[in-house]
C-alpha cells in the first residue's frame, strides 16, 4: 500500500475475502512484484532532511520505503498483515545489506496496539502511506494509536489518497476522506500542541488501464510532537 506500483491494478478494485490477512496475501501472490520497488517520492520529500532515529512504518508491503529509512541510518519496525509481502520486505532488505537495521513485523493493523510486543515506547517517526483498504480498516483508529507510538519531539507522517481516478470500480468514498488538515484535527494534533509542518494536497497524473489520464491528490501530513 506503499509504493508506487508498477502496474494499474489498484487493491480497492479486487473483491475481498472475508478475512484481510487473505485478502493481502492473495493481492500480493497474483505477481511476483507488486509495487516498483521505488520508494515514495513524498517520503522521501518530507524525511530526507531529518536527523534519523528510530522509525515504525504501517504497513510496509514489500519494504522499498522501510529499505530507504535504513540506508538513510533509520532503525526500521516495519509492519504489515501479509506474510507474503513480508518475506519480500525481508529479502528486499538483504539485497540492499540494511537487513540489521529493519525488523519486520506481521500484524493486522486493526488489531495493533504501540504496546505489542516488538514495538518500542516511542518512534522519532511513525509513518503511514495509502492506508487505505478494501477490506474493513478502521483507519482513524490506527492512526490514534501511531500518534501514541511518537515520541516526545518525534514526527508523525500521514500520505494518503484524497480522491481517485474515475474508472476505478468502486464509487467515490462517502463521506469524503479528510484533507491533510482536517485529519490534523480529527486526531488532536492541533489540540495537543503538535506543530503542524506540512499539510497539502499534492496533485499527480496516473494513466488507466486503456491509457487514459487524470489528475488525483495525495494529502501529505506532517507533524511534530511536543517536548
């Protein structure tokens, strides 16, 4: 759900299993790569300048972005519900020789709490990109539990679709997903002090399936914890 994809099949147009680990594990077995291997141009714009630390990445797919923190000298958890893709994040990361400095984690999100075991007290980066989900993801809940997982002087890092490209199968969401700063808001950053240090919409051009083109908006949220 990280990486630009080398393809446009995009997950919200499969039908899901009843159970997500299904689900993903079935999205991911269809080919032998899903996404480009290239890490996200919007985290690499917002991280690229900051001091590296220790990170905690949801949902990390096959690990191009969890790769790109550890040769930047970021201690990566990465975490992700798909065995299938972990293993992938896994190799990935030995080819790249940052193997000591990711660990990978197979977790439901939805289920996941900053106090399991194999995450630590506190993250200077807690990420996630392309939340979003086909299956049932209770997405504001997981990202009130990333905002607990930051620590003091730490950076949250939000990237998510606010529209989608027309000939997609299913309809617009309703109601209609939060701008960058309405999720500020919605998560108590605002509120608790947080210093807000990017919130926009950033506008790209995807092709569809027969060559078509649209401009769709990624909201990129970043956010820094208070002493």
């Amino acid at each position: 759900m990280q990486e630009n994809p080398t393809h446009q099949h995009d997950p919200q147009e499969s039908e899901p299993p009843a159970r997500p680990h299904e689900f993903w594990d079935g999205f991911y077995r269809e080919r032998t790569q899903v996404w480009s291997g290239n890490p996200n141009a919007l985290l690499v714009r917002e991280v690229e300048g900051l001091n590296p630390g220790t990170a905690l990445e949801l949902g990390c797919g096959e690990g191009a972005d969890a790769v790109w923190l550890a040769k930047k000298g970021w201690e990566v958890t990465g975490m992700d519900i798909s065995a299938v893709a972990l293993e992938r994040a896994a190799a990935h990361a030995r080819d790249a020789g940052v193997d000591n400095l990711v660990t990978l984690l197979e977790a439901d999100l939805a289920e996941w709490s900053a106090t399991d075991p194999g995450t630590c007290p506190g993250y200077d980066l807690v990420c996630a990109q392309y939340l979003h989900s086909p299956t049932e993801l209770p997405r504001n809940a997981i990202l009130l539990r990333a905002v607990a997982a930051v620590a003091p002087r730490g950076r949250l890092l939000v990237v998510g679709h606010q529209d989608f490209p027309p000939w997609g199968r299913h309809p617009a969401p309703d109601p209609a997903l939060p701008t960058a700063g309405e999720l500020a808001e919605e998560l108590g950053l605002v509120a608790a002090g947080w210093i807000i240090e990017t919130a926009e919409a950033i506008p790209r051009t995807v092709q569809g399936p027969e060559g078509q083109e649209a401009v769709v908006h990624d909201n990129v949220l970043l956010a820094q914890r208070g002493a």
